[in-house]
C-alpha cells in the first residue's frame, strides 16, 4: 500500500490513545509472533515458519531478526514470540533489547513538546 509506513497513531502525551485490541483464542503450548513489517516484507512466510520452531521464544526472535537482516532488510525489525503457558510464570530475568538497550535512545515527550 502506498501509505503503509505512514503512523496512524501515535502516543504523543495529548491525547489518550485508543489502542486496536483483538481476542484471540489461544491454547496452551501455541507460539504467538508480533512483528513489523521489518520481518514480513523481507523473509517468506515459510522462513518465518521455521524460525519460530526454535525450542526457546527469545531463541525463535533472535533467528527472525537475523533473518530479515541477513535478506538486507533497511527497515526497523521488530519481532516479539511468546509462548502460551499453563498458569503463572514469572520471569524476574528479563532483557531490553533493541534501543531499550541504551535509554539515551528512548525519547522522552515531555523532552520535545514546543
């Protein structure tokens, strides 16, 4: 689509921001995939497929990324895979990747408001 790299919304600190929300009916032992377009316009669904039967999720993310790097991909890569667990996990471990690694990068709203 011509205007697909154009935001439609955004969280900008004025307004509140209705989020686009879907139930999905998942079950135990699925694997869920959330990606920008900086995995799915430069890697076939079929690679796509293979990534994600990487024992760990962290593991299955890190192969997308490097996938869609690999096919020369020149946008932004996003790709987050969870897997549907049965009851509570806690996960004290937890990593920042991407710009989250450096908070110099994170920009602060307050910081560009005129």
């Amino acid at each position: 689509h011509p205007f697909r790299n154009v935001v439609l919304r955004s969280v900008n600190g004025y307004e509140a921001v209705q989020p686009a929300l879907q139930e999905l009916d998942l079950s135990v032992g699925e694997r869920l995939l959330l990606c920008s377009d900086g995995l799915t316009d430069f890697v076939p669904e079929s690679e796509i497929a293979k990534g994600l039967v990487a024992a760990d999720a962290d593991e299955a993310a890190h192969i997308l990324v490097d996938l869609a790097l690999a096919t020369g991909g020149r946008d932004n890569v996003t790709c987050l895979v969870a897997d549907v667990r049965d009851g509570p996990e806690l996960n004290t471990v937890g990593r920042h990747l991407g710009a989250m690694c450096d908070p110099g990068l994170v920009v602060d709203p307050a910081a560009i408001r005129g």
